[in-house]
C-alpha cells in the first residue's frame, strides 16, 4: 500500500554555509537523504579567498584528472544533477549569497541573515567556509606568486601535489617547524635534485631534531628575504627565487608552507568551541559544541586538509541530521495518531 504524503508535517531545513568541497557534498547528501536543504555559495570575495577556487587539476583521487578545476567543475555537475532529478525541490541555492551572521534562538533553532539583509530560519547548520594558506609576501604584494600558484609550479598541499618534486630543484617557503617538515617528507619521499628552505628574512624556528634531519639531507636554509621570482607564467614555468644581491636560488618547483587562515568567525562569535589554531572542535559527526550546529571541511578540526576528507565530513554530518529528522518525524506521527485515535 502506498504510503499517503502528509501535507500537514513541516520539515527540518538545513542551512550549508559554503559550496566548495565539503558543502557541495553536504547539499548533495541532504537532498539524496530527502531533506530540505538551503546552499548558501558565497559572494564572489568569498569565493576568491577560498581553497576551492584555486584548485586547479586534482591527480590524488582516481577519475579526476580530466577536469580543469578539480572542486567547481564537478560541483557544477552535480548541480545539474540535482535539479533533473526526482529530489530537485529539497534544493534552494543561494549561488552568491555570504551568511554574514548566525543566531541561536531559545528553542535552538538559528537566524542567519546574509549579505543582502535577507533572514532565514533553520533546524541544521553545516558550516563548511573553508580555510585558505597564508600568502608569501614577495615585491610588497601576496598577488607575485599567484601566476606561479595558477599553473601549478607553487604548490601549498603535499598530499595533494608532493609528487610534482619529483627529479625537480625544490624551495619551499617557510620558518616553522611545519615548513621543515614538508622539506624532510619531500625528501624522504622523492628525493628531488635540491631542496633549499627560504625563510624570506624570519628567523628560524626549527626543533633539534628537524635541525638534524636538514642537516641529514643537507637542505639548503635561505634567511635572506626574498626580493622576486624568475620565471615564464605563460609556459607554466618557475625558475627560481631573486634576492637583494641579484642572485638567484633555482627552484622549477616551489612549496608555500606559512599556516592558514582559519575562516570561524560564525562559528566563534556562536560560542562554538576551537583549537589553539582556530579550528572548530567536533564530535565525530562533526556538531560542534552549540548544538544541531555542524562543521564539515577544512575547518573542522584534527581532519586531513583534502576533497575527499571534505567531502566525508559532510557526509558524517548530513546523515546525523537525517537521523534527528527521521526522529522528529516519529514523534510528529505518533503525536497525529494520539491526536486522531
Ligand atoms: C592550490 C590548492 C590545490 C589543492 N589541490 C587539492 C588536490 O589536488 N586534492 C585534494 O584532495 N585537495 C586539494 N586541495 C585542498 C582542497 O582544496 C580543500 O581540502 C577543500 O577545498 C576543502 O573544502 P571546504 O569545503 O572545506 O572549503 P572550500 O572548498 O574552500 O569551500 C569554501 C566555501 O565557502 C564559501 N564561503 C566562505 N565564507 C562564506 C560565507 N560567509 N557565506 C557563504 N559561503 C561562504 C566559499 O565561497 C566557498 O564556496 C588543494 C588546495 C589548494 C589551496
């Protein structure tokens, strides 16, 4: 017997703060799961400081190396996959819209009001703003390196992009301990021709035990600061970073490892809790420490930094909100058949 549709039950919504990797995710699942969900995308600064924008080719995950942009042009499909199919109406995006503020309501419901003064009322948030490396700044601007980011010879993700050094004259950008790390692992890993650090006029910061290991390796250490880059952008080639004496350090690969800026303004002015280095701390669902609010992506804490994690963490989420969902609609039956019987 068919089941009669109750026109009468309200839905939760869920609102998905973001539609890079993990948000593009989170909307697909929710709207598969048959819940309503709500895609804010981000107005296009937004969009330019995020990760998803800059990912170019994607060669660490199988069947991806055709598209040109790894994260927009598949969320672009899946767009157009939602809207053909069946579940087209559980989708509301808000292509170029930003949250630009979250409260929680006594019944923990949430108000968002974006960008335009427009106010929503949700269930469930999904935050997924992502996060973005810090920028090298070279002849006064962080704008010298992007061309070089653009065709791939400055990389800033060694899971990602590690394999590039291979047989290649490395540099990476970098002071901390972090930086020296990804020197070791590239050298333990691929034994490029040279690795030399540029610490672009910081002091140092390295443990005894990675001053070992460089030393092991004998990794170039570079303190002066960095005054230009050698290369032709339109070949997609790097050639080497220029200092105040004129010389020049070769590189034909360059890793940027700076830290991140961690985008949790949302969830911090929330009360949401986070770690030393601004990520927000989740259960193993991904919700946070305010309840039914959750965080998929980049931003989540103690999670690898990559599409595939993203798009798990979404996934995580979506179907702990599904559950709470299907549980308010128990109730919301059982109530019907108190009330009619
Ligand atoms: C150059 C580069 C290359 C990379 N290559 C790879 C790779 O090959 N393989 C891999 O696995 N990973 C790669 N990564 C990592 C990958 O990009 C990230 O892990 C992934 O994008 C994280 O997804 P996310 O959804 O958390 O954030 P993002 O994909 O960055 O998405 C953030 C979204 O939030 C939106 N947003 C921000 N603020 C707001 C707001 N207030 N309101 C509404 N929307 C907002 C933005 O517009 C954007 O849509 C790479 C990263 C970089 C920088």
């Amino acid at each position: 017997m068919q089941q009669s549709i109750d026109k009468t039950y309200a839905p939760p919504i869920t609102a998905v703060i973001g539609a890079g990797a993990a948000g593009m995710m989170a909307a697909l699942r929710g709207v598969l799961n048959n819940d309503k969900v709500l895609l804010f995308g981000g107005k296009a600064k937004d969009k330019k400081k995020s990760r998803a924008q800059w990912v170019t080719k994607v060669e660490n995950m199988p069947g991806f190396f055709h598209y040109k942009k790894g994260i927009n042009d598949p969320n672009k499909e899946t767009l157009d996959f939602i809207k053909q199919s069946p579940f087209a109406d559980n989708l509301e995006f808000k292509k170029n819209l930003s949250i630009e503020k979250i409260e929680q309501r006594k019944d923990g419901r949430f108000d968002l009001l974006d960008d335009q003064g427009n106010e929503y009322l949700c269930d469930h948030i999904v935050m997924a703003t992502g996060v973005m490396d810090v920028q090298p700044e070279i002849e006064g601007s962080i704008k010298t390196i992007f061309p070089y980011s653009n065709v791939q010879a400055v990389d800033y993700c060694i899971r990602c992009d590690g394999h590039h050094t291979f047989e290649k004259e490395v540099a990476i950008i970098g002071h901390g301990d972090s930086a020296a790390w990804v020197a070791v692992l590239l050298y333990e890993r691929y034994r490029p021709f040279n690795i030399t650090l540029l610490t672009d006029g910081k002091e140092t910061q390295f443990s005894e035990e990675l001053k070992e290991l460089l030393d092991l390796y004998h990794i170039d250490i570079e303190t002066r600061g960095i005054d230009g880059i050698k290369g032709d952008t339109k070949k997609g080639i790097l050639e080497g970073f220029y200092f105040c004496d004129g010389s020049l350090i070769p590189a034909d690969f360059a890793f940027v490892s700076l830290g991140m800026l961690v985008y949790n303004k949302l969830a911090t002015d929330l009360g949401a809790n986070v770690d030393e280095r601004g990520f927000v701390l989740t259960n193993d669902k991904g919700e946070s420490s305010v309840k039914n609010f959750y965080i998929a992506g980049d931003l989540r804490a103690n999670t690898k930094k990559q599409i595939y994690t993203a798009w798990d963490t979404a996934v995580d989420s979506m179907d702990d909100i599904n559950r709470k969902t299907r549980l308010h609609f128990r109730e919301y039956k059982k109530k019907q058949r108190e009330k009619f019987n």
